[in-house]
C-alpha cells in the first residue's frame, strides 16, 4: 500500500465506501465515511491517502480547520502529520468561551457555525478538512468563517465529493477532493 498513489489508494478506498438509499431523507443517497472505520485495510488506506496528501501540503498550511464532526477523525491526523495545530468548527452553542460565528443556509435550513476567538490569528494559512463535498453550504460558511477571523484559507480537502450537486462552484478556493461519485 505504501508505494502507490494517491490516486490508486483513493481506487481501491471506494470500495470500503457504504452507500444508503433514501436517508436522512427520500431520495438521497448518503455515502457513509464511517464505513471505512470499520475495515482496518479501509483505515490503513485513508491513513496512506491522508499522509501522502500531507506530504504535497507540508509547509503551505499552518492550521487544520476541523468541520464537525467527521471533520474531527479526520484533521486530527492531518494535523499531525503537517506538525500544525487543528481547530474545530462546530455547530452553535457547541464551544466554550468567546466564538466567532457565521450563520448559512442549508438546502432545508438554516444552521450556524462557530470556532473559538483567538486561535487563529491574523494571515494563519489554514487547510479545511471535512469527509465530504454534496451542495457546498458547510464549506463555503466554513470558509466565510475562516476569513471572518482573519485567517487565509489555502484549500479545502473533502475525501468524497458529490460531482452532480456542484457545490465545488460555490467555493473561492482550490478544492481537493479523493473520490468523486
């Protein structure tokens, strides 16, 4: 596993992917990040993705920006490996002390995000990390948020993107996305 890409990792990763008919609504098709936890070769081969794509970003970034809660599994480890800190951004009311916040529309709602005040500074380089790109609302608040506390967001890193739903065109930023549906 070591010796292969990014892109053959990412192949043989799909297949660890579960996909679910008609949740959390009728019509939808959710494809299950989780599903990979459970398969130890699954996980092996999204830690082999994660530390590859560190590898090309190590140096441009000096934060991970954690997008709940997926986000959280996932940034830790990227944190890690670019030896940066990682932050969480999470739903209202979820964090202590003063918070920054940015309210967003949703396909069905409305919802608000937050990241605590004072930990990221003024021009930090921060990566995005979430499991997955659909319509592109959470990203982009994301993002909006990032701005909002003065940080520099460099890109956005999503292991799935939805293709059909475009949600990459709402965003500003170079995306990186490792499996496309």
């Amino acid at each position: 596993m070591s010796n292969s890409s990014i892109e053959e990792d990412s192949i043989a990763l799909k297949g660890y992917i579960k996909s679910f008919p008609d949740f959390p609504l009728p019509g939808i098709l959710f494809r299950d990040i989780f599903s990979v936890f459970q398969n130890t070769d699954g996980l092996k081969l999204l830690n082999n993705i994660l530390k590859k794509y560190c590898n090309e970003v190590a140096g441009k970034v000096d934060c991970v920006a954690m997008l709940e809660a997926r986000g959280f599994l996932l940034g830790t480890l990227m944190a890690l490996y670019l030896n940066v800190p990682c932050v969480p951004v999470r739903k209202k009311g979820k964090l202590p002390g003063k918070v920054a916040q940015l309210e967003y529309s949703l396909e069905y709602a409305k919802d608000v995000l937050e990241v605590q005040l004072g930990v990221l500074k003024e021009g930090t380089r921060v990566l995005i990390i979430d499991d997955l790109l659909a319509t592109g609302g959470t990203l982009q608040a994301a993002v909006q948020l990032m701005k909002k506390t003065g940080a520099e967001v460099v890109q956005a890193v999503v292991i799935m993107e939805l293709c059909d739903l475009e949600g990459r065109k709402k965003l500003d930023i170079p995306v990186k996305s490792f499996i496309q549906y």
